[in-house]
C-alpha cells in the first residue's frame, strides 16, 4: 500500500528529494504522493521533520 501525506505537512520538500522513484510532487496546498508510482520503501517517512507520512 502506497505512503500518503496528511494534512500537518508544512511543504518542506525534504520527502521528495528522498524518494527513489519520484512519487512525490508540490500539490495545491502540500506535496502529495502518486499512489501508482509509490513502491513502498518508506525513505521518504523517515526523512519527514513533522511525521505526517504513513502508509494509506
């Protein structure tokens, strides 16, 4: 199951430049993650300041 973000991201981008795949992008109001392009490894969780990353 794909990683999602919740709504306590404070846009950081520290996620993104972790994520092996390129899964992760600026949406409207806080990066998101594609759920078809996640493989699940968890990296960008890890790098997250304000742990708003979890598995969906």
């Amino acid at each position: 199951m794909a990683y999602v973000i919740s709504s306590e991201c404070i846009s950081c981008g520290s996620c993104a430049s972790q994520c092996p795949v390129e899964a992760i992008s600026q949406g409207d109001s806080q990066f998101e993650i594609n759920p078809d392009t996640c493989i699940d490894c968890g990296a960008c969780a890890g790098q997250c300041p304000v742990s708003c990353i979890s598995q969906g």
